[in-house]
C-alpha cells in the first residue's frame, strides 16, 4: 500500500538514495514480497547497480529472504555479476546450498509496454541482453552546455558522447531483440537467428570491432550526413536510449530510436526525434519532413509517434524470416507489414528548452477584450502609484521605514508570504534564507500574512528563532488593522505582519465565510474531487485553508504596491530576490504579462485542465505549458486593471459545479493567464525537492529557489533533502516549532 500511494502521490519510484540504491533494494532486503511484486509492474531494472555494484539479489540473499531471491532469479536477475567486494550472488546461494531455480523469463524487469517472451521461449539472442550486465562499468556521459541539443528535467541528449560505443552497440543490440520478441508467438520465432534479427531492423551484423569504430565515429560526429545522438539520465549520467538518423536533400530519416526498459514510457522517445530534427538543422541540413518507418505490430511505438505529429504514408509487407517462396505467390505465414510515417519538420529554436513561443501581443489584448466585454466591463487603465523615495538607511526613523514599505518606494523590493501554524518552520527558514542571499538585504520588505487568532504564536516563534537579530519596530503598534506589527531582520530587511480576514478571502473567490459554495468544500472544489484519499490530501496539503487563496488577494491585501513576489514557505532562496522582483513583465513577444513564473514544458495544461470538458474554451491550447504559482512575480496594477479576481472567481464556481481541473489552486491561474506568462529562468523555481531525491547537482548549484513541493516536507519526520533545508535553519524552539525528528532512518533515504 505504501508503494502504491507513493505512485498515487506522484513520487518517482526509481529515483536513487545516496547509496545509488532504487526501492527494489529496500523492498528485497526487507523480504517484501508485494512491494517486490509491485516494483515489477511498475517496470523496475532487476540487474541495476549501486555504488557497491550491487543488485537487489544481493540484499535478498544476506538477508535470508530465499523466496524473495528465488522470485527474482526467475525473472532474470543475473546470478554471475560481481560486487566491489568480487563477491557473486552465485557465490552466495552455493555457501548455503541453495539451488537456484530456473528462469521463467529472458528479459530482464519489462515495462508494461514491453512484451516479453513466454517462459518456454529459448532464443539465440539472449546474450544481447546480459551484454551490459557483464560490462565491468557502467560509462558515464558527463553534461556540459556545448553538448546539450535537447533536455529535460530527467534526460538530456547530446551530440558528442565519446567511449560509450560497446554501450551504444549494446542498446543496438537490444533494439534488434525487442522487435524480434514481439512475434514470440509465432510458429518461426524460435528458430529466428541473431543474423536474421539484425538485418530484420537493419542493425549493421559487421564484424565487431568494425562496427564499435563505426558507433563511435556516428557518436562524436565522424560522419558528415548521417549521426547518433544518446539520452542520458540527469540523475545517473548513464545511457538510457538512443536515436540513429541521416539526412539528405531537405528530408530527415529516423532509423532507430531506441530508449531503454527502464526508461521507457516516460516521453524519451519523443525527446530524441526532436532532438534529431533539431541536430540536422544545425548541421545545416535544411529539413523538411521527417520519415520513420515501424512495424504494424509495435502498437507502443506507434502511439509514440502519432502523438509527436507522424502520419502514416503507406505501407510495405515483408517476408520475415525469408523464405524461398516466390514473392508473387509465396503463401507463408511470416508476412510482416511496415508501416511509414512521416511529419513536416518545424522550424527549431537554437534553445534547448522545450518551450512554445508566447502568444503575441495583439492576441493577448484581444483576449482581454472578450473576457472583460461580454462581462459589461472594460480595461481600468488607472495609473500606477508614484514612485516614492529610495530605501532608508538603518538610521532611518521606524515610522518612515514602515510606510515605505506599504507603498511603491523606488529601489525596494517587495516579498509576500502566507503561512499557517503548521508551517511557521517553513516560514523562518524561508526569511532566513531570502535575508542572508540578497545582495542588499535593505531592500527587501517581506510581508507576512497570518490569521488575527494566531498572530501571537507566529510572533513569539519568530523571535525565539531570530532571538536579537529580530526587533520589533514601534511604529507597528501605531498602524491600524491589518498592520499586526512591524520588525527590522538582521538589522536590514523590514518584516510587516499582515492580518488576514478569512470573510474577505472567500469573497473575493466567490464563496461564502467557511470557505464553502454549492454545498462543496473549499478543498474539494479546488482539487475537482468530493472524495479525497488520504494520499491525494497529503501530497496537495491542505487546499481549503485560507492561506492557499491568499495569492488570489494580494491586489486588495497591498493596495498601495503595483507588483510583488509571492513565495511558498517551503522553499530556501539562494538568488537575490531584488534581481527576480526587477523582472522584465514581458514576454518574448512583446505582450505585457500579468504574473512571471517558471514553466513547465513537460506539464501542459492538460495536466491539470480537463480540456474536454465543454465550460472549458475550445482555444484553450490544451499543450500549452504549465506553470508552478508557488514562486512568481504578480502585476498587481495590470491584475486590477484586468479584474482579475473576477475571473478566477467564475473559473472556481464553475469548477464547484463540473469538476474541470484535476487538484491544487494553480489551473484557475493557468486558465487565466497561459498565454501571458512571463517565463522565468528554470533556477528561480527548482521544485518537486518534497517528491524526489538525487537532483543532479549542477541544477542544485544553480537553483536560486529550492521548491519543496510535493508530500516530503523538510520539517516533516519522513521529509527528504533534509541537508539542503537545514543549513538556514534558525534557533530551535520546541514550543513553537513543528519540526519533527527520527533517529531511524537515512537523512537522505527515500523512505525516511
């Protein structure tokens, strides 16, 4: 059930701890059967190493878990590979007299959309697949910029890969296996020989060494027309597929794309086909279209390459294995039909990311015009509130250097934040970390949202973890509602505590003062479910809280400030955040932008907008990036000319009628303003840290806003990346913190 609900809550499974281990080490060393079983399904590597160059078979054995060990035996778990140690699995089963059983199959672990030969299937190319079990290392493919044609968060391809052909050849090799598995189940695939295999999918049968010189030539760019690009892992730097093409006139021929077991179905094959086009252009190669073929029979190929644009263009049967039948008559049952594709090539940017251009301005506009029109409103051109002196020095008297802060002041940067008891730890670290990254910390004026009732807790937890670096300003105590008090950070930032009123919040969203509409709650209509799991509950937080609507209110909350950024509180700042509230609010085509976050290429929209539902615009670009609302820049002066409170009001009365998004309090912002987003470099919103572990290390380098978003939170018992948090922790104080500890697990072990 654990595993199940780790799935359900969106945590990668097969990300590695820091012993390089995936959970199929833990589930096998604990002797856990269903979760072993589990992993399976999922498609996890049997024979995958840790940095001991152990396997999971490994920990099943001397752990005494001989059924679990027999399990993964049957399903080709390799008894012959060595550890540091030179110990063997083999080594181990006869030191105890333990016979081994048969194995039941010869692929080793399967993704679903694999298919794999029967258990009585005895094939001559079984070798292909223990190729790289029997390999001494693994090669590594370090990422550098001059190399990256085309990544992702999990993958990166690159155009120059040196000393990884017997890799390469071994993947070409599985390439050859696969299409041959897929007619296990005719009467000619056992005799099929590894000869016929190969030229069956056209997989060069040269002489070895030959052919390693050719891989390599093809993998560093020896050859002027034709090319190998591979895929590696972000996380592993190893070799998870590969995509072999050549060009000529103004046409692009995909000849193999292969993405390994383990990481198939995870997008990698649409990643390498564009990253293809993209190479041949910028090795001159004016592309056209680009041409495929693929057997009728590999259904998940097939749907892979429907979904990247190809188009079927005919088709051609084939004889497979030749027979010495005339072709015209021959009435064998081994005909085999390959079907072509083919798709017009796009024009590439020169930029590896993955993202489509904005919309233009005079779109932008026109979309506003309709919105605000068919409501009998207009656009409020009001003008922005003047712009006042610059920051104040230390010396400054406390009454100037609060108001300065409550209104646009020249040179100050502003920061709101919303956090509740249970997130007060988030809150300091998060003030903490903002405060001692900025290049002048008296710029910043941070502004807190907390609910009246609870202003006292917050207060007291600040000043037990700040101690003396936190002084309270006596002009908070002049100030009227909502001002709940005033404080210098470090001597520098000014911290403003703001009340929040719950009966204002849920007006502006359109529900009543329990945070209720059409009889759901606040929580149910923002995931677009009545029925939560407890899973679900805890991977979203607690999306009825006041706190989670209070972005939608930041224009009525600072009335006197035209922009702002808003923060989560489960993050750690290592940029300046002057330098992010100083962005330019438009998009590279010119069009004004309302909000500026980090996008999401491999999340569009419909990810979390049910695009079909018929509330939900027919223009709405369902592929359209997403983007993460817990680190952006708001307008506020354009989101108060555009009435946009409004509007996300409608999205959420709407969506408490028809479910039309999936979960969370972003979709009503991505419906709003997807074609108007200013997009942010990647490092201001390095997210998912509450899901995932082992980033690779030059983005956690990079990153200026380290995002926990996800279940895993930092201060939690079972919270992950712990070592990256707990640098900007401040004083502990039981009495007002949440954090917990555990003197049972790894810091950094996936499931601690």
């Amino acid at each position: 059930m654990l595993a199940k609900q780790c799935v359900a809550m969106g945590v990668d499974l097969e990300d590695i701890d820091v012993y390089g281990q995936t959970p199929l080490f833990w589930a096998a060393s604990r002797g856990n059967m269903l979760v072993v079983q589990f992993l399976f399904q999922l498609g996890f590597e049997v024979n995958f190493r840790d940095y001991a160059r152990k396997t999971a078979l490994f920990f099943a054995i001397e752990n005494s878990h001989l059924d679990v060990a027999d399990y993964l035996i049957e399903r080709a778990a390799s008894t012959k590979v060595q550890s540091n140690q030179k110990k063997t699995p083999q080594a181990l089963l006869k030191a105890i007299n333990h016979k081994p059983p048969q194995r039941k199959r010869k692929l080793a672990s399967p993704t679903p959309t694999c298919v794999c030969p029967g258990a009585t299937t005895r094939s001559h190319f079984a070798k292909w697949e223990w190729a790289q079990a029997q390999e001494e290392s693994e090669p590594l493919i370090e990422r550098s910029e001059d190399n990256v044609v085309l990544e992702s968060h999990q993958y990166f391809v690159c155009s120059n890969a040196r000393g990884c052909s017997k890799r390469l050849r071994c993947s070409e090799l599985e390439f050859a296996a696969d299409h041959a598995h897929l007619h296990q189940d005719t009467m000619w695939y056992r005799s099929l020989t590894t000869e016929q295999a190969e030229a069956f999918v056209h997989v060069n049968a040269d002489e070895e060494q030959a052919r390693l010189k050719v891989i390599e030539e093809m993998a560093t760019g020896g050859r002027p027309s034709a090319f190998t690009l591979p895929a590696v892992s972000q996380q592993t730097h190893t070799l998870a597929g590969y995509v072999h093409a050549s060009f000529a006139d103004q046409t692009l021929v995909i000849k193999h794309c292969k993405v390994d077991r383990p990481h198939q179905g995870r997008g990698l094959g649409g990643l390498l086909i564009q990253a293809a086009e993209k190479h041949a252009q910028k090795l001159g190669a004016a592309i056209s279209t680009v041409k495929l073929s693929v057997l009728e029979t590999n259904e998940p190929a097939r749907k892979c390459y429907a979904k990247s644009g190809f188009q079927y263009c005919g088709e051609s049967p084939s004889i497979f294995p030749p027979c010495n039948c005339p072709a015209d008559s021959c009435h064998c049952a081994n005909k085999i039909k390959w079907l072509s594709m083919e798709k017009r090539a796009p024009a590439i940017s020169s930029s590896p990311s993955l993202l489509p251009p904005p919309a233009l301005p005079e779109a932008v506009g026109l979309k506003w015009q309709r919105l605000l029109g068919s409501r009998g409103l207009k656009v409020d051109e009001q003008p922005l509130p003047k712009q006042q002196e610059g920051p104040l020095s230390s010396g400054a008297g406390a009454v100037e250097a609060t108001l300065a802060c409550l209104r646009d002041s020249d040179g100050f940067a502003h920061v709101a934040l919303s956090a509740d008891l249970a997130q007060i730890d988030g809150l300091i670290v998060t003030l903490q970390s903002a405060v001692t990254s900025a290049a002048n910390a008296s710029s910043l004026c941070f502004h807190a949202f907390v609910l009246p009732q609870q202003k006292d807790f917050v207060i007291e937890g600040l000043r037990c973890a700040f101690a003396e670096t936190l002084v309270e300003d006596g002009a908070g105590r002049g100030l009227s509602w909502p001002i709940l008090g005033a404080f210098r950070l470090h001597g520098r930032s000014q911290l403003i505590l703001h009340g929040l009123n719950p009966d204002h919040i849920w007006a502006e969203v359109g529900m009543n003062s329990t945070g209720v509409r059409a009889n759901h709650s606040a929580s149910a209509i923002m995931l677009g479910e009545t029925d939560l799991s407890n899973s679900l509950r805890s991977d979203t937080g607690n999306l009825g809280a006041v706190h989670n609507f209070a972005r939608f209110s930041l224009h009525t909350l600072l009335p006197g400030l035209s922009r702002v950024v808003y923060l989560d509180v489960d993050v750690v700042v290592k940029g300046d955040l002057a330098e992010l509230y100083n962005v330019t609010m438009s998009t590279v085509n010119g069009a004004p932008g309302t909000v500026a976050a980090v996008q999401r290429s491999n999340q569009p929209l419909r990810t979390y907008v049910d695009v079909l539902q018929p509330a939900v615009p027919s223009w709405l670009p369902s592929e359209a990036p997403s983007f993460n609302a817990g680190v952006m820049v708001i307008d506020l002066a354009r989101w108060r000319q555009r009435h946009a409170s409004r509007l996300v009001a409608e999205w959420i009365e709407m969506n408490s009628r028809r479910r039309l998004w999936l979960h969370g309090s972003q979709p009503p912002l991505l419906l709003l303003f997807h074609d108007e987003v200013v997009s942010l470099h990647w490092s201001w919103n390095v997210d998912g840290l509450g899901h995932r572990l082992n980033y690779p290390k030059h983005v956690l380098a990079e990153a200026k806003v380290l995002h926990w978003t996800g279940p895993l939170k930092p201060w939690r018992h079972h919270g992950v990346n712990r070592k990256l948090w707990e640098p900007h922790t401040r004083e502990y104080c039981p009495k007002y913190s949440n954090r917990e500890h555990t003197t049972t697990c790894r810091p950094d072990s996936w499931f601690c």
